[in-house]
C-alpha cells in the first residue's frame, strides 16, 4: 500500500513538472515569435542604407568585417542622423539584431565571435575616430568616411591575413568595386559613371569648405582638417581611378574620370 502511494506520488509530481516546462515553453516559444515579429515589421519600416543594399549583401556568403562596419555605421547615421558616436557593444547589436534576416545569411555570423571580429576591424581602421576621449568610456566610434563600401563577391570565408599594412590593403579591397558587384546593383553605365562623378564633385566641395576653415583654427584643428582633406583626396582618387576604369577614352567623361586633386597646406 505505501508502495503504491509513493508511486502515485512520483507519478502525479511527473505529470506537475510536464504540465509546467510545457507552459514554460509554450511561453517562450510565443516571446520569441513575437520578438521576430516585431523584428520584420522594423525591417519593413526601416529605409536604412542595409536594407537599401540586402539583395546585394544576401548574393554574397561573406563579406570583410571592415565592410560591414562601415555599413553598420552608415545606418545607424541615417537612422539617428543628430548622433555622431555609436557604441559598438550596445547600438550596433541592437541594429544587427533588428536586421536579422539580413545579416544571418552570411557565415561569419554563425559564431559568437563576430562581436570580436566586429570591434577589431573597427579599431584599427582609419575610417574610424575613437570616442574615448569624448566619452571617457571606450566602445564608442565615430565614421570618419561617408562613402558607401561596394561589395565584392567574395568566395573565402577567411579575413584577409593581417600584415602590418592591413589596415591599407583593407581599404582597397572595401573601396574598389569589381564589375559583379556592379551587376547586382542593376545600375547601367551612364548611372555608375554619374554616381562616381557626385562622389568627386562632393568630395572637391568638402576640401574646398575644409581650407576656407584652416587659417583661423587652431593647431589641433588644423591638424584634423588635414586628416579630412587627405580622407577626400584619397576618395577622389579612388572614385576617380574607378571612373577611368569604366569610361570609354573616346567618351566625353574621359577628362572628368582622369581628374586628380592634391591640396598642400
């Protein structure tokens, strides 16, 4: 008889515990939907440059981390356009996970380590200005360069072995747009030409504002005036070596596409 009690008893405490991790699951289980539904009706509502480019992106099972930073950055600037430093352990998170659906298909997010991957692309990078000294709290980055990255078709899941000029190589691979990236965006020849000529326009008007400021600012300002000068420089140059590369030398962009600017302080 006190068999039989005992075995009821362990059987109805059984039937309790089932009963409890069924609900607790059933729970999680409609946090998580919901999670993901409020996750795809950002998405919907976002118009950030990450979602502009995630057909490109998607064609594409990785991408340099340097890349996706500067992607990352781009959106947050849009999606806040009042705020200049974005914390790279709170603000790009939250952007990856919103973008979810996006992001996942790339292999360098199948792992926990992308956080790290993430933030070491961003430190030694010349795109990036630290926040430490404004903040007093290390985490936060500002984007130096504007330009949006292109996007090559890359077949390696490896980053790019780093060298002392990593940090250089890194720059060309990210800036230089190949002919299949091109394709993906569906652009035709006279709407890339047109884009890269706007790129060189705007830079020139950046360079011509930042010497109008340079004899009345001061030593450290001068200073940071000549690193952004030098950043659109380099932006014309490459914009303006890419735009060579696209025109016909019998075309009337051939001039435009030849242009090069080296400002000397």
């Amino acid at each position: 008889m006190a068999l039989q009690l005992k075995f009821k008893s362990l059987k109805n405490t059984s039937i309790k515990n089932y009963k409890y991790k069924f609900v607790e699951n059933k729970r999680v289980f409609h946090l998580l939907k919901i999670k993901t539904i409020l996750m795809n009706m950002c998405a919907l509502e976002c118009d950030c440059l990450l979602c502009k480019m995630q057909e490109v992106i998607q064609h594409n099972r990785y991408i340099p981390w340097i890349t996706l930073s500067r992607i990352f950055y781009l959106s947050l600037m849009h999606k806040y356009p009042s705020q200049e430093y974005f914390s790279v352990k709170t603000d790009v998170p939250q952007l990856i996970e919103s973008h979810w659906t996006i992001i996942s298909k790339l292999s360098q997010f199948s792992e926990d380590k992308w956080r790290k991957s993430l933030l070491d692309a961003i430190n030694h990078s010349r795109f990036f200005i630290s926040g430490k000294e404004h903040f007093h709290v290390s985490g936060f980055w500002k984007l130096k360069d504007t330009s949006i990255p292109f996007i090559e078709n890359y077949v390696n899941d490896e980053e790019i072995p780093k060298t002392e000029d990593s940090n250089e190589s890194s720059q060309v691979i990210c800036a230089s747009p190949s002919m299949s990236s091109l394709n993906n965006l569906n652009n035709s020849s006279d709407q890339i030409r047109e884009y890269y000529i706007n790129i060189i326009n705007q830079a020139k008007m950046n360079i011509s504002a930042l010497v109008q400021f340079y004899p009345n600012a001061d030593i450290n300002m001068k200073m940071q005036i000549q690193s952004e000068v030098k950043i659109n420089e380099e932006t014309i140059q490459r914009a303006s070596f890419t735009l060579f590369n696209l025109t016909d030398q019998n075309s009337q962009f051939y001039s435009s596409a030849c242009f090069m600017v080296r400002t000397v302080f």
